[in-house]
C-alpha cells in the first residue's frame, strides 16, 4: 500500500511537501505541487482524511444527522434540499461533511455525541429531531458544537445553535388570509404532537382566530401527524359529519391527502371546499387545484445551519438562532366567500 513517503521519495520533496501540496498551502510553488499530484496519481495515492483530522489540532469535519429521513413519503422533497443547502455551504469552507441517517431506535442505541466523538466529528446539524427524541435530550449539556433544525434552543449552552422560519408567524399569516376570505367554518389539520413546529404553527392559529374573536372547538381540530394518508383518512370520516368551508393543514402532504377526500366525497375545491398547506413542496404547483400554502426555502436552512454552525466552531456567533424568511404562496385552492 502506497504511502506519503513513498510519494515524497519518487517526487524527491519532503514529506511536509506532500502534505503541503494536497492541502493548498501557498508556500509551495505550483510546480512542485502539480509535480507531486502527478506522482501521487500514478502511484494511486489518496491522503487518509480521518487521519488527517484525528492528527490535526481542529476538527475538520462536521456530521448532518437526520432523522426519520428513511420514513418520509416519497413526495417530500425537503430533507434532499436541506442536504443541498448543507452540501453547499460546506463545500465553500475548509471543512468535510459527513451524512448520518438515523431512525429512533438507532437514538436509543447510541448518543449522537458518542458517534461524533468515535469519527472526530467537530460539529453536528441535527434535522428531523423531535422534542420527545433521545438526541433532543442530550442537547442540553452537550459539550459539542450544533445546530439544530426546527427546534428552538431554550438552554444557556453557548454551543448550540437553531435556524428555523417563524412558524408561528407563518401560521398566523396564512390563517389570518382564510379569514379574510370570509372563512369561519373551518377544520384544523394538526401535525404531530411531539414536534416544535407543530407547538408553533398552532400558536400561530390560535393568535390569528383570537384577534378575529374566534376559537376552534375540539372536534374540529384534527391530529394529522403530518401523514398523507392518515389526513386523506381523518378529513374523509370528518366530511362524513360536517363539510366545514376550508381545512387549514399544517403540512403539503396533508393538504394532499385532504384534497383526495375533498374530491372523493363529490365535492370540488375551491367552490365547494377550500384548502391551505405549509411548506411549499414541488408537488404544490402541480395538484389541481394548485395549492395554496407557505413557502419554506430549505436549501436556504440546510445552508443557513451549516453557516451557524462553523462560526460557533470557531466561536464567531453573535447569535444562537436564525430565522429563515418564509412565504405566502397564493395559488387556486382558496375561495373568497364575500358575497356568498
């Protein structure tokens, strides 16, 4: 097996010298270094990264842990564009990434921080963490430098980091934009539980109806747990004993499976029932109607986490956490009742 050595020999430099060359320094000539790089080549040398970092002082490599991501219905984009952001925004840097995909019983199996101890990870972007997870619950004395997404930081701990939208405000907006098309007859299509997020853009729904003097009563808030089908299941049994003017989903995919019951039940939308989402998936353009619902820009999070996370690396955040901007996205599935 071709070692460093056996490079700076055939090359005639020192070993300094092959390093050097792989990692850009400017004190080596480019000659010396394109000389090197076609010594490395023909010998099929590669420079060993984990050692690389385990001999470095810092560590170069940061870990995007995502969870769930194995589980996610094939229509939802938005794990891929996280990965895009993240992928982009550390390609622009000195450091590595690794991808870590996990489910819950790998978090009861073993401590993210301990995965990252045992591969020299220098910091983590957790995404798909729920408040009820294990990970979640390591988050407050971590020692370890993180992000985490869609989830809002309420410890003192200097090391963690959080990007999200305001989801509370975006749920406000969209709610306040049913009513100003007259709706008041209107079924909620809760995520899960157990999510940030969902705490959140319930918040947002709630602060949207108390300023119109309006309130949900039980039965018309239905836990969806952001599930196509479990949606398309709840809105259908729902239909069967009352047909409300507008579902306000808290998610596209919901908002899909919704709209697969709408249509089922002989009913059209907008004219007879309307239909909001929130996340702006690709498919949203392409349901009849399209959908309107809130756009959120996730390779702008993915990249925006990644960001976060190198400056509280190497200590220059000012800030623990960031929103990203979201947007209503007005299309065809929203009737305005006035005059009705």
């Amino acid at each position: 097996m071709t070692t460093i050595k056996d490079v700076a020999k055939k090359a005639n430099v020192s070993v300094s010298v092959v390093s050097k060359s792989f990692n850009n320094y400017k004190d080596v000539k480019e000659e010396t270094r394109q000389r090197v790089l076609a010594v490395a080549q023909e010998l099929n040398y590669s420079p060993n990264i984990n050692a690389k970092n385990l001999s470095s002082k810092k560590q170069m490599t940061f870990g995007l842990i995502s969870s769930g991501v194995l589980n996610d219905n094939e229509k939802d984009n938005n794990a891929f564009d996280i990965f895009k952001g993240v992928y982009q925004a550390i390609s622009e840097s000195h450091f590595e990434l690794s991808i870590y995909l996990i489910d819950s019983q790998q978090q009861k199996m073993q401590s993210y921080v301990q995965y990252c101890r045992e591969r020299n990870i220098g910091g983590a972007i957790l995404q798909g963490i729920r408040t009820d997870d294990q990970y979640y619950k390591e988050l407050i004395d971590t020692s370890l430098p993180c992000v985490v997404l869609d989830i809002m930081n309420d410890t003192s701990n200097a090391l963690i980091g959080t990007v999200s939208i305001d989801n509370a405000a975006a749920s406000e907006k969209i709610t306040k934009y049913i009513l100003e098309k007259n709706h008041r007859d209107i079924c909620l299509i809760t995520g899960t539980a157990e999510t940030y997020v969902n705490e959140e853009r319930m918040r947002g729904v709630e602060q949207a109806l108390s300023e119109y003097g309006m309130c949900l009563g039980d039965v018309d808030i239905v836990d969806g747990g952001f599930s196509e089908d479990k949606a398309y299941e709840l809105a259908a049994a729902y239909l069967q004993r009352h047909r409300p003017t507008a579902f306000l989903c808290f998610s596209d995919l919901m908002a899909i499976g919704v709209m697969k019951a709408i249509k089922e039940a002989g009913l059209q939308i907008p004219q007879d029932v309307s239909v909001t989402g929130f996340d702006d998936l690709v498919i949203s353009s392409y349901t009849h109607p399209e959908l309107t619902t809130i756009r959120q820009d996730f390779v702008e999070i993915g990249r925006t986490a990644a960001q976060l996370l190198q400056d509280i690396k190497e200590h220059k955040n000012k800030q623990q956490h960031v929103w990203v901007k979201h947007q209503l996205i007005e299309r065809k599935s929203v009737k305005n009742l006035a005059g009705n």
